[in-house]
C-alpha cells in the first residue's frame, strides 16, 4: 500500500465509472484546468483505500448495464472500504436510483445534465 504524499493529495481529480466513451469525451473536453480526470469501470483498478480517498468525487454511470453493477461499486465503496467519497450518480430509472440511495450514493442528476454538473463540482472541490 502507498502512502499518500502531500503532493499527490493536492492533485484536483475524479472518477469517472461509466462505459459511454462519448460522455467520456464529453467529460474531458470540459475538464477545468489543471483536473484530471479518470475513468474505469472497476473501482478496484483505482487501487485501495487510501488511493481512492484521494479523487475527490466519484461520478457512477447508473446505466451502466453489462460493464459493472453499480449497486455493487456503491457497497464497495461505502461498506468494505467505508470510504466517505462523494459518489454522485446519474442516469437510471427511479426504481435503480432508490436502490442506489439505499445503497448510501449521495446525488442524482439526469445523464444530460452531468457535463454541467461536473463542473459545478469542479468548482466546489476545488480547494
């Protein structure tokens, strides 16, 4: 496990969990100076827990289908890392979206609205 330094704390990142390469790209050409962002479908490529404490949001494609069950990555994050990182969702039904709040995700938008959003949390984590 790798500690954390604090260079690599400072660094203005998130997770994108989404297999929709075109929102991908959306995503990206709107990336603010100076973010990175970064994108898997597995929260287990992103390493343990104190690499993942790092990012500081994490944006879950609830309409995922076959790439990854988000429901599962929610679980992971919040009950076998217990890992307080904002989890901000979008797209998905009502019925996936109680599911997903259930499963403690934080915040739900619409898939139109994400680019947008993004940025508005860009803005707000960019300390």
């Amino acid at each position: 496990m790798s500690t954390p330094t604090v260079a690599s704390r400072l660094q203005r990142r998130f997770v994108v969990m989404s297999s929709d390469d075109a929102l991908a790209a959306a995503l990206r050409a709107a990336l603010p100076e100076d973010w990175q962002m970064v994108q898997t479908n597995d929260v287990g490529e992103l390493g343990g827990f104190q690499e993942i404490l790092q990012y500081r949001f994490i944006l879950l494609d609830l309409d995922a289908g076959e790439a990854f069950d988000p429901l599962e990555t929610i679980r992971e994050v919040r009950m076998q890392m217990m890992l307080n990182v904002a989890i901000l969702c979008f797209g998905g039904d009502g019925a996936m979206r109680d599911e997903a709040r259930l499963a403690r995700a934080d915040r739900f938008f619409e898939r139109a609205e994400i680019v947008e959003r993004m940025l508005q949390f860009c803005d707000q984590y960019g300390w």
